[in-house]
C-alpha cells in the first residue's frame, strides 16, 4: 500500500518524530510511506531523501521561527501541485492546519482515505 503521511512540522522536530517512526515500522511491513513535511531553512526548492525506507519530501516555506509550522501558502501550493503528480492508496493527515488539511481533503475528493488525527499536549 502507497501512504501520504502529511506533517506540519520542520523535519526532526515535534509531530515528524511520530511519522517517521510510523513510517520506517509501516515500511518494514511492506508497504510505500511518503512523509510530506517542512525544511528547516530553505525558501525555494524540495528536497527528497529516502530515511530507512521512508521517502521524506521536504517542502520550502517562506515564514521562519514558529511561523514555520504549516500555515504558509507557498508550501501548501508546492504540496498541492506536487499531489497531481503521485498516486496514494492512504493518505494520514497529522494535524489539520493548512500544508495538511488542503492536501488530505484533495485526496480525499478523488476517492482516497483519509485518516485524520491530531496530537495535542
């Protein structure tokens, strides 16, 4: 099975922690784990590296300090444009601010699953 997790986080900070070890666990079981999350620095230009078996996609965005935490409009069109690219069978939405919720309920219209959680303190 082909799954989006979709993360509103810079990459090794917060909620990415748990889609990475979902993932790399999920990968193990054979499946294809694609984490959609956020560069540290990086304004233009994504970047994709493959992490234990998890394809990690990190987005640019143009805030900085806490703003970068999935509220910019310029990494959510990258996400979205990138989306008409790919093929998911599952797609796993941390949180539902805008790099995630937009993204989630687009594969959600063309008939994927979509698996909603959120992770509070």
């Amino acid at each position: 099975m082909k799954i989006l997790f979709l993360n509103h986080n810079v990459i090794w900070r917060s909620t990415f922690f748990r889609c990475f070890h979902l993932g790399r666990y999920l990968v193990r079981r054979g499946h294809e784990v694609t984490i959609y999350t956020i560069h540290p620095k990086n304004r233009f230009g994504i970047e994709e590296t493959v992490l234990q078996g998890v394809r990690v996609v990190q987005f640019p965005d143009w805030l900085w300090g806490i703003g970068r935490s999935g509220w910019d409009f310029f990494d959510l069109t990258q996400r979205l444009r990138r989306l008409g690219h790919e093929t998911y069978d599952l797609v796993h939405a941390f949180d539902s601010r805008p790099v995630v919720i937009h993204p989630a309920r687009a594969l959600q219209r063309r008939g994927i699953p979509l698996v909603l959680d959120w992770a509070d303190w």
